[in-house]
C-alpha cells in the first residue's frame, strides 16, 4: 500500500488488510466527499495496493477500481451503505455514505466479509472527521 496507509490508516488494525488469510484481498480504500445526488463526487483520499495485479496491468486496474468506487459513491444515498459488484476479477466495492457526505469506499474480492468492510469504512470516515473536523 500507499504511503497514506502510514499515515492516515496507521491506527487501524492490520486484520482490516489481511483479516481471515493471505487469499481475502483488500484492494483499495478510497475517501469521497459525496456532493449529493447527480454531482460528480470529490475523491479526498486513496490508500490501494494492486500487488494481486500483473504489473502492465496495474495502471488499468488502478483506473477500474477508481472509476467503479467513485461511481458506487455516487449511486449510495446519503446515510446509507451498498455493496455492489466491480464486474471486475469478482471484485466487490462497498460504499458508506454518511448523512453530512463524508464517504469511503473499499474495493475487496468477494471472500473479505461484508461487516469487517463496513466496520473499516465506518472506522475511516470517523477517523478522518475527528482529524479535520469539518473542514474536509
């Protein structure tokens, strides 16, 4: 991953990034703020790591992922959590929205359990609130 796991994620448990074995894959962590609906969501923060990726591949991916996690933001009402399928290598973006617009998005494979992911996408967004306050 990223530098920003070092810093913005580094008080999060490593089980989040490896929580049942070395084959569940948590691919990306992406922070929004989520303009409401039918506007283009601002991405604030990206922590991924596309090691399962070949490596000419990995630009591609990165861009899927990117693509796919804003556009599951943007469909995710406010105050509210989806997961939906990348229709990407079996990849499942799961989204929290909360009611104030700040949002997270974490793509993993289909074997990452549905609640750790929103327990990790929860534990962001209150972390990034409780450093910038509403200034994000």
């Amino acid at each position: 991953p990223s530098s920003l796991r070092a810093d913005a994620l580094s008080h999060l448990p490593d089980v989040f990034f490896s929580p049942v074995g070395s084959m569940v894959k948590l691919i990306c962590i992406i922070v929004f703020r989520h303009e409401g609906k039918g506007e283009r969501a601002l991405k604030l923060a990206q922590v991924d790591d596309m090691s399962p990726f070949g490596y000419f591949s990995r630009g591609k991916a990165r861009e899927f992922v990117y693509f796919g996690s804003r556009t599951t933001c943007e469909r995710t009402p406010k105050g509210e959590r989806v997961s939906v399928g990348c229709g990407y290598e079996d990849y499942i973006a799961h989204s929290l929205v909360r009611s104030d617009g700040l949002a997270a998005v974490c793509v993993t494979d289909e074997e990452y359990p549905q609640d750790m992911a929103y327990q990790l996408l929860y534990l962001v967004c209150k972390d990034l609130n409780s450093k910038l306050g509403d200034k994000w």
